[in-house]
C-alpha cells in the first residue's frame, strides 16, 4: 500500500474506531447477557455520532411480529451480535418487505435499500432474532 492510500483511508479507519456503536462482540444487557441484537433510535452522517439515543435490545429467540408502539418505524441503526441473525419487516405482523442482517454494525439504515425507492431507515416494524 501507497503512502497516498494510506492517508485516503486514515479518515474512514479513524470514523470507525471512534464510532459509538458497540462491536458485535460486545453488546451485552445490564446483567452481562450476550444481545442478539441492538436497535438504536439514531443516526448520522458520521459515523462516530451513529448508534445513538435510545436502543432496544433483542434477545435470542424475540420474535415480535408487534414492536412496541414506541419503537414502530423507529430504527436508524444497529448492531447485530456475533453468530446472530436479525431479520426484519416493514410492516406488521412481519409482513411487507423483508430484510436480513448478519453479524456486524449498520451504521446508517439509510444506506441500506428497501425496494426500489426506499431505505430501511425508521421502516422496520416487526422483527425476529436468532443466534448459533
């Protein structure tokens, strides 16, 4: 690697080791219990000011065909445990467009494409999580 290169991916390498979003290795509850996965309420442009406000967690095995009202439609970024798999829809009860995600951190869901037109960005409303 050219020195030209390395200074081109130093912004994009230091973003994502100030991230606030845990690692997927590292999401825990308030007991110490491994998360299937966490939702987050925010995101951003940047990435270290993704994965912010309030969360909601899933444990292995949640299957909500009915989020909580507080949380339809809410998601703007996650992060999805090690060996787990979250799979999401846009409408309930777990209908509409169908998404998986896989270990590791999203950023952005607005960044992520829903059909033709949309994102999954405030657009999950049902969700089930499983891990190995």
């Amino acid at each position: 690697m050219q020195l030209g290169q390395v200074f081109c991916l130093l912004p994009l390498l230091l973003a994502v080791a100030l991230a606030q979003c845990p690692q997927p290795s590292e999401i825990k509850d308030a007991e110490g219990n491994k998360v299937c996965a966490r939702m987050f309420e925010k995101s951003n442009a940047y990435y270290d000011q993704c994965c912010g406000g309030e969360y909601l967690d899933a444990q292995t095995g949640d299957d909500m065909p009915y989020m909580p009202l507080k949380w339809i439609n809410r998601i703007s970024s996650l992060v999805v445990a090690t060996r787990c798999e979250l799979t999401v829809w846009s409408k309930q009860p777990k209908a509409g467009n169908m998404r998986k995600f896989t270990a590791g951190i999203t950023y952005r869901l607005k960044d992520v494409k829903k059909g033709l037109f949309g994102t999954w960005d405030n657009a999950i409303s049902s969700y089930y999580c499983k891990c190995n």
